[in-house]
C-alpha cells in the first residue's frame, strides 16, 4: 500500500474516531440524569436500556481509544517519515561548505524538535479540538435544550474564558520559541563539546567535559524552567476560573429553581436531578474546555513551524542558503577541465600563483607536493567547494566552476578521502548501499579484484567493537564503492594511503587500466616508478 493510500485510511480513521468519542461521550454525560429521571418515574425497561447503553459506551470508548493510540502512532510516524524525506532535499540545493555552516548536532535538533516533535504536536492539538469542541456545542445544545438560562450562561462565562485564552497566548508564545531555541542551541552545542573529548582524554583533564557540559545546560534550563513556570502559572489561573464559573453556574441553577417552583414543592424536589446534571455536567463541560484552550495554544504554538517546515519552495530548512547555477548543463557531459593563472592567497603564503593545467577525459593524474602545497585546496577548488581564488577553472573550458550547479559536479565526480567509514552493513551493502536489484556481476568482480574475498559476506561491519577489518580494508571497500556508482571523474585524496604495498599495486592497477575513468591521484607515498604509470604528474611546488 502507498504512503498516500495510508494517510488517507488514517484521515478516515480520525473522523470516525472523533464522531465516535462526540458519541460515547455526549451518553456517558448525559445518561446520569435519564438514570436519575426514569428512577424517578418508575420506568425500569427504560432504565435498563439506558443503563447497557452507558455500560456498552464506556466499553467502545476503552476500545476506540486504545486502538487510536496505536493507529495515531502509526499516523504521526508516516508523516514523520514524509516531511524529513521533503526536508532533507534542500541538501540536493547546497553545496557541502553551505551544509557544514551547521554542526549536525544541529541538524539533528531541527529534525527531532521540528519534524518529530512540533508535528506531533499538532496533529495531536488538532485532533483533541476537535474532540473536545464537538463534544462542547453537544453540550451547549443539551444545556439550551433542557434549561435555556443554563446554555445562555454557559455561553456568557465560555466567552469570558476564550478571552482570556488569547490573552495568555502571546506569552506562552514568546517562552514556547525561546524553549525551543534554546534545545536546539544545546544540541548544536554537544557536537562541538564531545568533540574536545579526546584531546580531554589525552591530557587527564576528562572532568573539564563535565564543566563545559554543566555551563551550556545550566543556560538552556533556566529558559526551559521559564517556560514551565510562565505554562503552570496561566494553568493554574485558568483551573480556578474554572472552579469559580463551576460554582456560578451551580448557583444560577439552584437560584432559578428556587425561585421558578418556590410554590410547588413537588417540582422543587424534582428539579434535584436537573442541579445534579447540572454539577456533572458542569465537571466535564469545562474540563473539556479547559483541555480546548490547551490545544488551541500548543496548535497556535507549532501551526507556524508546521508551515515552515512544510514550505520548502519558499524558505530552506535549516537556515541554509541555496545555490543557484549560472548556467543550465542539465545535457552536458564531461570533457576537460581548464585551469588558467590560478591563484590563491591565504594569510601568510600564495598558493598556485597563475598556475595553468589542462585535465584531459581518461588520462590519469598523480599531484605532488610537499605538505602545505596546496594539494586538498585544489581538489575542493575543482570540486566546487573552495571558491576563493583568482584565474579561472573551466569546465569543459568554459563553465567556471565556482558558478556551477553542485549537482552537476556531484553527477560526474566522485571524492574518495582518507577517513573511510563504514555502515552497519555487510560488505555487499557497504559497497552498493542497499541498492535494490544490485549488479552482482559487478559487484563480485569488485570483490574480487580488491582482493576483499576473505571478508565473511555475512558479517555485519562498522560496529563499534570490531576490530577485524583493517583500515586499509575499510579503504578498498570505499573504493569498491567509488568504482561500483562509477563517474566520469574519481578524485582520490589520500584515500588508499592505508592499504598495504600488495593491495595498493593491485587497486592502482585497476585504476589505471580503467580506460574511461579520469583520475586525480593525490598521495604523500610514491616510488618513481608507481608515478610512471600515470600520463601525467603534477608538480604544485614548481
């Protein structure tokens, strides 16, 4: 069943919930004073219908709510699922220096905190209202319906309450934003923190994390304690008024009925079951309404982060700023890339002054330098994401690069580094990464070409704990991926400096002899005669 199919069923499933609690709850408040009424008049057939309509309500309400639980769960997890898909595509609209303006903690508190939590918010908010509300104007009418004066005050003291609703909302507001502010600063913050750890580690000063992560909480817990007290403050208020128009209303019924039947005793005592309804009545009307007001704040509260969240045409998620390209290549492919008079200034040295290249389609490239040379620089530079520089990069010598649409880069060239990581798979989806229908013929030749055969298929990697692959078998299996979702370009920076003299012969061989593939080879560890087999050696020191 589709997604779409599934939101749908639960949309239906929500309406006939509401309709059933309107229903199961208007019996359950009303049945008291018919018991009471046919008690009164001796009618017991009536009596016990009403009395297996009371019990049989309660019983489907148990049932309805302890089932929607598990459905809204079900619900909220499939929106949930929806909108972090919708959201995380701004990621396809920036480049990696606009993405790592964030620390991931951050990332990860906008999802929880936006998506997670605020979603859930409101979805719940809205649902409850809606309940609630229906379940109010039931209510009204019954009140009208038995006694006029009742609905009419009713209606008097729940306009004064919904005054006060709005009131309070601008505040619990501005201490809701603040709250939430504040948790997705913290989380932010972690990443940094836990980043000291090791150093920390290294020089016994393991406490001083304890201090750092004491000063950052102890901020976000005074904003946060704000925000419970400012909430249980306006609760509290809100729960007296409610006790003080309970006892108002009491009043007014009892007073009426003093005074409508003070001649005629027999009415009088009569009316002793409408004063009872009354105080029921009474009970669950405003603790409906109570828990209205409360909603309507927390879906106020959320409906415009839901807004944001779910308008990503119009804002980015995440604060980020999204790149636009100069030029439509949607049709190009790769042909070259031109490097005319580059240079680059950093504060105390020239990087590339006026440097010139020229990178042809399937020829492979070896970048030598000493440390400092400027050999990451230059990678980045023509992957799009170091764009400071003078000259000009030219794609397929005329695209400057810094002006390019990522997206294009990103289809035509692949990056392989040196901190190779693997997922908590088994090799086979460590290298295609789950793809469906993968290319086993491919993939076991990759397998067996990489010499990565002695890896048990079955054993799950990237644990913690494990310690059986090696690094420099965590770098064959990063490049059996790179080769695997083949580009035109694979720009390889360091990303085999782990791997053993056998194993780096058989990899660079299998690179070279790629007739297609364009390679960007950087490495500190080179023999003469390793460089001789590439077509061209880069010197960046000259």
């Amino acid at each position: 069943m589709s997604t779409k199919s599934k939101l749908f069923l639960f949309n239906i499933w929500n309406i006939f919930y509401v309709l059933q609690y309107l229903i199961t709850s208007f019996v359950i408040t009303v049945a008291p004073y018919y018991l009471f009424t046919f008690l009164e008049e001796h009618n017991y057939q009536k009596l016990v219908i009403t009395s297996l309509i009371l019990i049989l309500s309660f019983i489907v309400s148990a049932v309805f709510t302890g089932y929607h639980n598990a459905v809204f769960t079900g619900f909220i997890n499939i929106l949930k699922l929806k909108l972090v898909s919708k959201t995380i595509k701004v990621f396809d609209k920036v480049n990696l220096s606009e993405y790592n303006k964030n620390s991931e903690g951050y990332y990860y508190s906008q999802i929880k905190n936006n998506i997670g939590e605020r979603i859930e918010k409101y979805y719940l908010a809205l649902i409850e209202i809606l309940k609630n509300l229906l379940y109010i104007i039931a209510i009204l009418i019954f009140a009208f319906y038995t006694k006029w004066i009742l609905g009419v005050t009713i209606v008097a003291l729940l306009v004064l309450f919904f005054n006060f609703s709005l009131f309070i909302k601008p505040k619990l507001k501005k201490t809701f934003i603040a709250k939430t502010e504040s948790w997705n600063k913290f989380n932010e913050n972690i990443t940094g923190i836990i980043s000291y750890l090791p150093a920390l580690y290294t020089l016994n000063k393991k406490e001083k994390l304890n201090k750092l992560f004491a000063k950052k909480l102890d901020a976000n817990l005074n904003v946060y304690n704000n925000y419970l007290k400012t909430s249980k403050f306006f609760s509290l208020i809100s729960e007296n008024l409610n006790l003080v128009f309970k006892l108002f209303v009491s009043g007014v019924t009892i007073v009426y009925f003093g005074l409508v039947h003070k001649n005629d005793v027999f009415e009088l005592i009569k009316s002793v079951s409408i004063i009872a309804f009354v105080g029921s009545l009474l009970d669950n009307f405003f603790d409906h309404l109570n828990e209205t007001i409360e909603d309507i704040l927390k879906f106020l509260q959320v409906k415009k982060a839901k807004k944001e969240i779910q308008d990503t045409q119009n804002i980015a998620p995440f604060n980020l700023t999204l790149t636009v390209s100069a030029f439509n290549l949607e049709n190009e492919v790769f042909s070259s890339i031109l490097i005319k008079n580059l240079s680059l200034k950093l504060k105390d040295k020239t990087l590339y002054n006026n440097k010139n290249l020229i990178i042809y389609p399937a020829k492979k490239y070896i970048i030598k330098g000493s440390n400092g040379s400027g050999k990451f620089t230059l990678a980045r530079i023509l992957l799009g994401l170091e764009k400071n520089y003078d000259g000009n990069v030219l794609l397929n010598a005329k695209y400057e690069v810094k002006e390019i649409d990522f997206k294009w880069i990103n289809k035509h060239f692949n990056y392989l580094a040196n901190n190779s990581l693997l997922l908590e798979a088994n090799i086979e989806n460590n290298i295609v990464l789950f793809e469906e229908n993968s290319d086993k013929n491919k993939l076991n030749n990759l397998i067996e070409k990489l010499n990565l055969q002695t890896i048990d298929k079955n054993k799950i990697l990237g644990q913690e704990d494990d310690n059986d692959v090696s690094t420099g078998q965590m770098q064959r299996i990063a490049l059996a991926r790179n080769l695997y979702f083949k580009k035109d370009v694979l720009i390889i920076d360091e990303g085999l400096s782990n791997i053993d003299k056998e194993n780096l012969e058989i990899a660079l061989n299998l690179l070279l002899n790629d007739q297609d593939l364009t390679l960007i080879y950087i490495s500190h560890h080179n023999d003469n005669k390793r460089e001789q087999a590439f077509d061209y050696i880069i010197y960046l020191d000259k």
